[in-house]
C-alpha cells in the first residue's frame, strides 16, 4: 500500500502540474506587467505566479531574470537578487541561491522586500524533506509573527513554511491545520490552481492521518471543481484518490470500480500512463482478480518502455510476481524476478554512470578555474566512487538475499501443496462416506414404494395402479438423477417431495392432507440441499403417525432463513412417538441415524453448524411429531 500510495500521489502531482492544471490561466486581477516599472510592482507579479502551472512559474522566473539582467546594473534592486535566486534554485545550485536572495534589502526591517528575503531563505533551509531543526522552526514561527502584525500580503506563505515543517518533522495534525490557514489567507484562493492545489495537499494529510472522512471531504470538493471547470484530468484524479481511500478500508469492489473510472477517464484524454495501469492491477490484485491484475501489470510494464527516457520500473515488475505467486504459477513468477533483476542491475549501471558523468564535469569544469580545486575536486571523487562501491556491494548483497528468499519461498509452496494434496484426499474420503449414507438411503425409499404398488396391484384397481407407476417411473428417474450429485437445488427437493405426497394420497385416499411453505427471504431456486433429506421424516409421518387415525392427518414441510442457516420443518398432527411398535421405532431411528451421519460427513466435517431435533408434540398436550432439520444456507 505504501509504495502504490506514493506512486498515486508522484503521479497525481505530475498530471495536475504538467497537464491538467494547463488547462487554467491566471485569474484576470493576478496578472502583472511583464516588465514592471518600479520595484513596487514586483510584489503582485510574485504572488500571481500562484496561479501558475510549476512549468509557468519557471518560465516567468527566467524572463524577470534575464529582463533585469539586460537592464544593466541592477545589483542595488532586490527584485534583481530575488529572480536571480529562483533561477538559481531551478539550476540546483541552493547554496548560491541562498547567497542572492541575502543581498535582497528592504527600506526597513519589517517590509515586504525583508519578509521575501526571510521566507525564500527559510524556503530553502526546510527544503530536501528532512527533520526542521528547532533554530529553522523558531525562525519559521517569528517571521509568521512579524508577518501577522503587520498585516502582510505574504503572511499565508509563512502559514505554508509552517505546514511544510510540521509535515516534515511527522506532525501531521499541526501541518493540516496551517494548510487551512494557508488556504484562507491567499489572496487569489478562488483559482481553479489554488483551490486544486489546496485539496491535493490536503487530501495528502488526511492520508496520513488516516482520516477517511476528511480524505472523502477533500476529495469531494476536488471533484465538484474539477466538473464545475471541465477539468476532465482533475475528475479523474478524484476517482484514482477515492480508490485509495476504498482499498485502505478494505472495499475493494468499490476500489476497483474507482479505479475502473479512473482508467476510463484518462483513455478518453489519451493520457493514460504506466502508474494508472498499475494501479488498476493492484486493485484487481486486492479482489482476488489475478487475471486482469496480471493483463494490466503487462499493459503497465509495456506503457513504462514507451516512457520517453525508456526506464522500467522493478514496482510494476514486483506486482506482476506477486501475481503470479498467488495464481500459483511460480515458473512465470521466477522469469518475471529474473528480468527484474536485469532491469534493477541495468538501473544501478545507469545510475553510476549518470552520476560520474556529473562528477567529471564538474571536475572539468573547477579544473579550468583553479588547480587547487582540482586537486580538492579529486579527492572528492575519489571519496564518492568508494561510497558507490559501497552501495553497489550492499545492493547485491540484497539482491542475493532476494534469490535466495524465493528459492525459500519456492520450496515453502511445494511443502504446502504436498500438504494440499493430503488434504484433498480426506475430502474425498469423505464425499465417500456420504455417497455410501444416500445409497443406503435410496433402497428403503424404493422398497417402500414398490410396497405401495403392490397394495394398488393387489387392490385390484389397473387404472390407478397404472397411473401410480407412470407416476413412480417419473419420481425414481428424477431420485436417481439427483442420488449421483452431493447437492440439489431446494426447488428440485420441493418438487420429488410433492411427487412423491400425491403417489401417497392416491394409495391412501383421504387418509391426509399437506402443506410446503417457504419463507419469502429465501429463494428455492438459489438455495442447495443434500438430495433425499427430508424424505425418510415425511415417510414415517405418513406410513407410521397417520396409520389408525380417526380424523384427517396433516402434514406441513416449512422452510425458513435466518443467520445464513436454512431451518427445515417437518411436523404432523398424527399418532407421534410414543405409541409406535417397537419395530416402527427402529425405523424412525434408522433415519435419524443415517441423517446424523449425512450432517457430519457433509457439514460438520468442514466445521459448519448442522444438527437435528425430533420432538413428540404429546409432550406439549398436542398430536404428531415435530422434526427439525438446521444446515448452513448454501446458495448457488
């Protein structure tokens, strides 16, 4: 999540800065002339270029620069000293620019020109991300002071000197709360740039505060500018943030449906880039979606080589492994691994050779100057090619630790999937058994209902006897379909069960009546069940709890939902357990017993909750018997 955070937030910057926010001119009342006339008129200039794309302030900062250099000598204009600097910051060389913008001076202390001085030089003293010393922070504070009490036009910027120092040293609470006064205190806080750059850093706050509800609020006004100004690149920078936020709280159909927007969005701007692909796959990677995550981590890696300094980036690479890894293909994940290790072997190379490249012309140039910084110069070099060896010795130091923790990892999954095997062959054993319970069970309910066609044959009746066996053909075709599989749709089950009620009221005619209800919360053809469950239960209603009534016999087979169980209800107004012959009890118990053993080969094996409970209705001052059946809701 770190890394894939940093890539979205490296990338979001570069699409606002280099592409989206070049969409927005500076507001009307920001602009300045392009010459000024007087030193006073710099100081709107400074605070418009606000407004500006980073790739605008650079090149207004290299106009003002050259505009004061060709008018002459102009060394006692602080303005002079100060676009000199800023030009000197974009050339990276930060110790001269600091030295320039110290020969800025105001008219007295306290001024417009002395508060620049201090914010561009305290600017620089934070900048390189590292912890703010005390001394800089105390700085920081009296120059805000000084700003607040004079009422300065430049006070919101030490506001964000305070935001920036406060991040930097892991404050992140103190860092919003100056982002906001930041934010109130700009004088041009109605651009589209501003306002866009406001709700990007502040959305990175709350990021790190892990605060989604200010990340959604930010977010939220991001997007309802971006539509307000048809920044089509905003809105879609909105959506790859909200995937963020979804993927951190662990939504990640919604996450991947953010992303999905995102990657839409920038296909329709042609902007698409290798991070957005890559985001796209870690998403798909957090849904357990490692067919798409692998396509787009490829589409990733083949939009980093169309880059145009080519390089690849090993992240794309490393997702890619892990995709595999997961999908079980360790042979593609190990060639991936090993041509990210040439492309991380080819960067270290090109890296050591950017950098000496540097450091001899550096070296070339300090050589034509003095000889003293040449001999300075050498030692220097000297001193940073050591380190560098250094470097590269600990880098392949870890590369190998890297091959040989997946040659670990490799091994590691082959113990598992010996373990995998193990434990597929104890499910077959038990698919087994409960094959052997319903074959056990099929015979009795057959034998039975041949018995009945032999009471209609002998009874004399051919036309019922006739339609009794079209009828029982049907109903054993459908049984021993349905005996080859371990589940049934619950519609299927209701279906046997009413074919097999009316073959019984056709043998025993008026004897009882019956009832199948379901509950309206579950939907029979969406629910499984073992085959042949409930019939052994209404058999006995029928055969034994009906048998020498002398009123009308009821049965009721009622399904219900609740907690993800299916509660199956079979009770009957009939003679009930007790007055049972010893033979019919054994009966009754031959089905409880091979149901018990059904539930636990196919549910309390696989440790779900399953169970049974009979209960003789003559207990409570009633009639018949009452079996209930709970099993896990299985849905299809």
């Amino acid at each position: 999540m770190a890394v894939r955070s940093l890539i979205a937030y490296i990338g979001l910057i570069i699409i606002c800065l280099g592409v989206a926010c070049n969409n927005h001119q500076p507001a009307p009342q920001a602009k300045a002339p392009s010459r000024p006339d007087t030193v006073r008129d710099y100081l709107p200039l400074v605070l418009a270029m606000d407004t500006l794309t980073a790739a605008g302030v650079k090149k207004e900062v290299a106009l003002q620069d050259s505009l004061l250099r060709y008018l002459g000598d102009s060394t006692p204009n602080p303005w002079y000293h100060y676009f000199r600097g800023r030009q000197l910051v974009y050339q990276k060389h930060r110790d001269s620019a600091v030295a320039e913008f110290s020969k800025m001076q105001g008219n007295h202390a306290d001024d417009e020109i002395e508060l620049l001085r201090r914010y561009s030089i305290l600017e620089q003293g934070i900048s390189g991300g590292v912890t703010v010393d005390a001394a800089i922070m105390n700085q920081i504070l009296n120059g805000m002071k000084t700003a607040e009490r004079v009422r300065s036009q430049q006070t919101y910027r030490y506001y964000d000197l305070m935001a920036r120092a406060y991040y930097q040293n892991q404050n992140v609470n103190e860092s919003l709360e100056y982002a906001e006064r930041y934010y109130k205190s700009h004088p041009f806080k109605s651009h589209p740039v501003v306002m866009q750059r406001h709700y990007d850093i502040s959305f990175l706050l709350a990021s790190r505060l892990n605060d989604f509800d200010k990340m959604m609020f930010y977010n939220a006004q991001a997007r309802t500018l971006a539509h307000r100004i048809k920044d089509s690149m905003a809105i879609a920078r909105t959506y790859d943030n909200e995937s963020q936020i979804y993927v951190r709280q662990g939504q990640n159909d919604k996450a991947l449906a953010a992303s999905r927007a995102y990657i839409e969005y920038l296909q329709e701007n042609n902007s698409i880039t290798d991070i957005a692909y890559n985001n796209l796959a870690t998403t798909f990677m957090h849904n357990n979606m490692l067919d798409s995550a692998i396509h787009y981590y490829q589409e990733a890696i083949e939009a980093g080589r169309k880059n145009p300094d080519g390089k690849q980036n090993s992240v794309y690479f490393k997702g890619l492994i892990k995709a595999y890894r997961l999908k079980g293909d360790y042979r593609k994940a190990l060639q991936v691994a090993e041509a990210t290790y040439d492309i991380e072997i080819n960067t270290l190379r090109e890296i050591e050779a950017v950098r000496f490249a540097e450091i001899h012309e550096k070296y070339e140039t300090e050589k034509k100057d003095r000889n003293i910084a040449e001999l300075s110069n050498r030692n220097l070099l000297n001193e940073k090619i050591i380190k560098q060896q250094k470097w590269t010795l600990i880098l392949a130091f870890v590369v190998f630790l890297a091959v040989l923790s997946i040659f670990y990892f490799i091994q590691r999954q082959y113990r598992l999937e010996g373990k995998n095997r193990l434990l597929q062959s104890e499910n077959q054993r038990l698919i087994m058994e409960q094959k052997l319970l319903q074959v056990q069970l099929n015979p009795h309910f057959i034998f039975n209902s041949i018995a009945n066609l032999q009471s209609l044959v002998a009874s004399g009746d051919t036309k019922d006897s006739v339609r009794y066996l079209s009828a029982f053909s049907g109903l054993l075709r459908n049984i021993l379909e349905q005996s080859r599989k371990d589940f049934i749709g619950l519609d299927e089950e209701i279906t046997t069960l009413s074919n097999y009620l009316q073959l019984q009221q056709m043998r025993f005619y008026g004897l009882f009546d019956y009832k199948i209800a379901t509950d309206e919360n579950i939907y029979p053809e969406n629910i499984l069940i073992p085959p042949m469950l409930i019939q052994p239960f209404v058999e006995n209603a029928i055969e034994h709890g009906f048998r020498n009534i002398d009123y009308k016999g009821i049965l009721t087979i009622v399904f219900k939902g609740e907690n993800e169980q299916l509660n199956i209800i079979v009770e009957d107004n009939g003679n009930g357990i007790g007055s049972k012959e010893p033979g019919e009890q054994k009966k009754q118990s031959l089905a409880s017993v091979i149901l018990k053993e059904r539930l636990d080969v196919l549910f309390k094996s696989q440790g779900q909750e399953a169970y049974y409970h009979i209960e003789d209705k003559k207990d409570q001052n009633g009639r018949g018997v009452k079996v209930t059946i709970v099993i896990p809701q299985i849905k299809d």
